[in-house]
C-alpha cells in the first residue's frame, strides 16, 4: 500500500518507517523540518513538509498526491508528561490533527485511517485484578481534571470510525519504552536517583515502541474496520518494578523509595504512577492481527536496551 504517515519522525513512527518500507509498503512521511525530511529519506520514506495542524498547509502539500491509507502517529511529546497542561498540544493533535488527516484521507483518495490512541483512555483509576479489554467503557468523562483528555481521545477515535467511506482503526497503545528519547531520559534520572518509587505504585501497562510499531503494521494490513486493540506487552507490571526496572537497564543504582503523597504536587505524574491500576488484555490483537510482542515483558525490552549503545 501507499501510506501517508503522520509523526513519521516521532516515537512510534521512527520504529515505524523501515518496518512499512520492509513490509513493502511505500511511504508518504510528513514532517516539518528539513532536518526530518532527510532521516526520512534515509529511512527510505518519500518526505512530505507539512504541519498537520495546518490544514491549508497539509492539503496543499499533498495535492497531487495518491495513498491508500493514512496513519496518524503525531503527539507533541518529548518526555513523561507532569502536569495536565503537557498533554494539551497532544490533545489538540487528537482533534484538529484528526480532522486535518481525514481531510487529507480524502485528498488523496485514501480509505483506511490507523490512529493513535492511548491505554489510559479506559481511566486513571484503579481497575481492579481483571484484564482490560476494548469492550471496557472508554474515554468518558467523568468530572474530573482528566476529562479533557478523555474528550480529545473520545474525538480521535469518533472521527475516524464515524466519517463516511473511511476503514478506521484505533490502537491503543500501553505506556511507550524503549530507545527513544523519553526512556533516555528517565535512564538518565535514574543515574542521578532523580528517579524514585512511590509507596504505594500503581499498575501500569507497557509496551516496547518496536512492538507497537510491528502492531501497527499488522492493523494496516489486517485490522478490522471500525475496531479498536489494545496494544500492550503480556505482563502489566508495578509501576515501582517498573522503574526499578529501568534503573537496573541504566546501570544505576537502586531507586530511592518516597510516600506517594509527595508526588500529589504534579497531579498527572500522581495518577500514572500511584493512582492508576490497569492490566491491559492484548488477546484481541493477537487474535485478530497475527500479531504478538518480541518483548513479552518490559524486563525483556529494557534488557535488550541496555546492551545497545545508547
């Protein structure tokens, strides 16, 4: 297929780029930089210069263009979000960047749309022993200060599966790890003990971005249409072990343990590592998209990434 690739030089669609280009897949990569422009070539992507968020922009760009499909893989983030207001560029990506895309979908002739979406989607709340799956209620508002994130997700994925003429695909993706910035920087914290374990954590998701990326090949090739999939590793894990566990990859020394109220001052940061507790079920994906992870658990991923040079 001929795909148009938004975030082609972000987190997932680094990953993302050779595995299409290796699947046969030829690709239209959107970027705004000359600097992206030329990885992407390198990449052996065809560079589009383009801010999603531009629509006059976007559309003139991509005239004269012709794809089968587009993926939407932009965010707006370089690291673990702290504060609500970090998530709010990446919120607007969600609705106007949709939008934008489904515009350019129809530009270019497109019909199938894969988008990004995002586990905590189902809730930052504790969600008991039980495996998540994507028939759990998600992205609803419920009064609280998540609720504006919850909207810009509930937008992304009503766009791309209520726009007529359109085979939209969501995937969910666990928390993002591997070689890629954020994960240097928390590697990097970690060195410093700038790192720490809450008492008590939650429960937390993962998923390698080589093994979100592999997903997301396969939901272009053989996802559903009007579907979503949960994209996770096989084993939630602790968000303490979590860290312990990119500490260890680090070669750092052992966290420093804090009670958890201290982190009540970066609410955000607060409800992904203590208030959350979701074990995310990937059985769909595996089922529907022949899809599993190389990494089956964080320890797995973290291990490989600690032996490659940074």
């Amino acid at each position: 297929m001929r795909v148009v690739l938004a975030g082609a030089t972000g987190t997932v669609g680094s990953a993302l780029v050779p595995m299409l280009v290796e699947a046969g897949h030829s690709v239209l990569g959107l970027t705004r930089s000359s600097g992206g422009a030329a990885k992407l070539t390198a990449a052996g992507a065809t560079p589009v210069l383009a801010d999603v968020l531009d629509e006059d922009a976007l559309l003139g760009a991509l005239n004269g263009q012709r794809a089968d499909a587009v993926l939407h893989e932009a965010t707006a983030l370089t690291r673990t979000p702290m504060l609500h207001r970090h998530l709010h560029p990446t919120n607007e990506l969600r609705d106007a960047g949709t939008r934008n895309l489904l515009r350019a979908a129809e530009l270019v002739g497109a019909t199938r749309f894969v988008t990004q979406s995002f586990f905590l989607g189902y809730g930052y709340r504790d969600h008991g022993d039980r495996p998540v799956t994507e028939d759990s209620p998600f992205a609803r508002p419920d009064g609280s200060p998540f609720d504006v994130h919850m909207r810009s997700m509930r937008s992304n994925e009503d766009q791309v599966f209520g726009t007529p003429g359109i085979e939209g695909i969501s995937l969910r993706y666990g928390l993002f790890y591997g070689p890629e910035v954020s994960t240097r920087k928390l590697m990097d914290l970690a060195r410093k003990r700038m790192m720490p374990v809450t008492d008590p954590s939650g429960v937390t998701s993962p998923i390698h971005i080589d093994d979100a990326a592999a997903a997301t090949v396969a939901a272009l090739e053989r996802g559903r249409a009007g579907q979503a999939y949960n994209i996770a590793d096989d084993h939630p894990v602790g968000f303490a072990e979590y860290v312990r566990a990119v500490a260890s990859a680090a070669g750092a020394p052992a966290p420093p343990r804090v009670p958890a109220w201290l982190l009540r001052a970066v609410p955000y940061l607060h409800a992904l590592m203590v208030g959350t507790r979701i074990r995310l079920s990937n059985e769909k994906a595996k089922r529907e998209l022949d899809w599993a992870p190389r990494f089956p658990s964080c320890h797995d991923g973290l291990a490989a990434l600690a032996v490659r040079k940074p």
